[in-house]
C-alpha cells in the first residue's frame, strides 16, 4: 500500500488543483458579466452624466480589483516545478 498511497496523494492534489482553477475562472466570469451588465444597465436607467460618473466608479473599482488581484495571484502561484513532491 505505500507505493499506492503516493499515488492516491498525487491524483488527489491534481483534482483539487483543477478544480481550484475551475472556481477562480467560474469567478472571473461572474465578475465580469457583472460588471457588463453593471456598466449597460447604468446607461439604460440613469441621465448620461450619472451614468458616466457610475461607470467611472464602477471602472475604478475593477482597475483595482484587477491590479491587486494580479498582484496577489503573482505572490501565491507556487509552479510545479518549485513544488515539493516526495
């Protein structure tokens, strides 16, 4: 059984690891069909100058949001190679 258990350990990391990439693109696309929809429907709604003044609110925040999270997904990636498998 110690050969298998190895092996049982690797296929295991390997699903989470896909499904881990699974939940952040799933993520990713909800976040930007929200903010799709956000900018249209503030055009729909609202009187040109309001919104403009949302959807540069709304353009701030996703700058950020994309800035940091860039930034916070460069410091956490670990590659494989530089991972540590026994």
């Amino acid at each position: 059984m110690g050969d298998q258990a190895y092996k049982s350990m690797d296929i295991a990391c390997d699903v989470l690891k896909r499904k881990s990439y699974h939940c952040i693109y799933y993520y990713l696309a909800q976040l930007s069909f929200f903010f799709i929809s956000s900018f249209l429907l503030m055009w729909i709604l609202y009187t040109p100058i309001v919104a403009l003044t949302a959807n540069g609110v709304l353009g701030v925040c996703l700058f950020f949001f994309v800035t940091n999270g860039a930034e916070l997904a460069e410091l956490l990636y670990i590659s494989d190679e530089d991972a540590v498998d026994n």
